[in-house]
C-alpha cells in the first residue's frame, strides 16, 4: 500500500480472485465489515469474501444486473438494488471512504444506461424500461418491475412493449 493513500488498498490474494477480463480493472474497493471485500471494476460489482476458504466464490454482478444503489451514511450500508428483484447489503467497513466507493458505484450503473424511460401502469405501480451497455459492449433492453407488476395483463404488456420500442427506436434499434 503507498505509504500516503488515503483509501484501502485491495489484498493482493482479493485481486486475483476476481479474476478481471483483459481491459478491466478495479475502480474502487471497500473492506466489508464481514472481512470481505466489495469491488468495483469497470465491468462489474465483485462480493469476494476474505479469507479465501473452501467454498468461498467471488459474486460477480455486471452492472447490466445492479438497477441501483443506495447508501445509508450513517450505517455505512450499502444496498444494492438487482434487476431480479433481490437486493444486497453491504456493511462498510469504513465509513470515512463508503461515500466514494458509493459514487463509482453509481457511476458505473448509470453509464451502463443508454436511454430509459418509466411507464406509469393504470392500476398504479411502475416499470422502468431500459437500453443497457453490457460487459461485452453490446446493446440489450431490459424490463424491471416494482415487484407489482404482472406483465401477463395483456394492457400491462402493451403499454410496457410500447416503452420497450420507443426506447430501442430512441437508439436506432429495431423494436
């Protein structure tokens, strides 16, 4: 670790785990209170526990599966919001230094969005419609739900099937 950094530095054994893609690299990192470590690279939200024990795998999350994030500064926890509906806690081991790993987060979700829109249902709810950049650099739309949502109502479905068009149209995309 350089002698004057202010932010924590990423064990060595950690780094490797993660094993990153060639042209990916770490962007920030923050000890969890668990020992473990969350990273962000350019590609992805890593979980990678510390010790490294049998069984114990590094989570991996595209930014293309992270919807948001949210920081409670007092707790120095971290939830991340997927796109599956689940969420992940994550405990900051360092409060002082939570806020920027917080804001490379968030950066790296919202430059993985191209263009989105929210639709508003007429039974209330919302679906956000999105064009993503994945990992690979390819285009994908996705559809996430507030866990209302039942997109086998045939109204539900068309509304959300409209945003999707206008939302790949607004990139040159096919719908």
């Amino acid at each position: 670790m350089p002698i004057f950094s202010r932010h924590p530095a990423l064990p060595e054994p950690v780094r490797l785990r993660l094993a990153l893609r060639r042209g990916d690299r770490v962007l920030a990192a923050a000890a969890l209170t668990d020992d473990s470590w969350a990273v962000a690279s350019r590609a992805a939200l890593h979980v990678a526990p510390e010790p490294a024990g049998p069984g114990a795998t590094v989570e991996k999350h595209p930014w293309t599966d992270v919807d948001r994030a949210s920081l409670e500064a007092e707790t120095a926890v971290l939830t991340v919001h997927l796109v599956s509906g689940s969420t992940r806690a994550l405990s900051l081991a360092d409060p002082e230094h939570s806020l920027r790993f917080a804001q490379v987060l968030r950066e790296r979700v919202q430059s993985s969005v191209i263009h989105s829109e929210v639709v508003t249902l007429p039974a209330g709810g919302l679906v956000k419609v999105a064009l993503r950049r994945d990992e690979n650099g390819e285009l994908l739309s996705q559809v996430i739900g507030d866990g209302t949502t039942n997109l086998a109502d045939p109204t539900v479905a068309a509304l959300v099937d409209a945003a999707e068009r206008r939302v790949r149209g607004a990139a040159g995309l096919p719908g």
